[in-house]
C-alpha cells in the first residue's frame, strides 16, 4: 500500500480491495509491483508488454503475494494490511491528485479508469 497511494487516508481501502481479491482467488494486478519486477528496465512508462512480463513480482501473471515486500511499509500501511475494514470494493484507479477511486465491479472500475487515466 505504500506504492499505491499518496494519500494515506486511502491506505484502509486499498488494504481492504488487496484482501477481497485474495479472499476471492483474484490476481493482485498492482503496477507497483511490476515496476519492482523490471528493476533498472523501467523506464517511467509502464506499458502492456510489461504488465505480461512475468517475474516473481508481476502479480498480473503471478498469484497471491509476492515473494518479498517491494518497498519498506510505514506505520499507516502495516496497520491497513492488518485489519483492513470491512468494503466490497475490489478496484482502484489513481485519480492523478494522489488519492484513488475505489470500485466494486469491472463496469464501474471501467468508467473511473476512463474518466481519469484516459479522459
């Protein structure tokens, strides 16, 4: 949670949409740690080709958690992952303000990922 987020008021949700998917047997699909993945190939751009690359962080192609943590969690991050609250959310999008937009179906994560990564 420490990767995904700059507002630390959305820590809660985003622990909260990690452990649905997991509960549900859903891919984490989180970019920070594909970026971890690629180590010095990133580039700042994260593309398609990389997001299928598999490395034992890529969880688009990997299961579960992966196999280390990718960046030191502070506090804020360790207390979220440890009693994430109670959502049916199972998406977020990065709103480009540092805060996220939460979403609990496809459809709905869909239309957040358009209005503010592709407007």
């Amino acid at each position: 949670m420490e990767k995904e987020t700059g507002l630390p008021a959305d820590r809660p949700q985003v622990a909260a949409v990690f452990a649905n998917r997991l509960r549900r047997g859903m891919l984490l699909q989180t970019d920070p740690t594909v970026i971890y993945g690629l180590g010095e190939r990133f580039d700042g751009n994260l593309r398609k080709v990389d997001l299928q690359t598999d490395t034992p962080w890529n969880t688009y192609t990997r299961a579960g958690l992966p196999p280390t943590p990718i960046a030191m969690p502070g506090l804020a991050s360790l207390l979220a992952a440890a009693t994430p609250p109670p959502s049916d959310k199972l998406y977020f999008v990065a709103r480009g303000d540092g805060s996220s937009a939460f979403s609990a179906s496809l459809d709905q994560h869909n239309n957040a990922v358009n209005k503010y990564q592709r407007r």
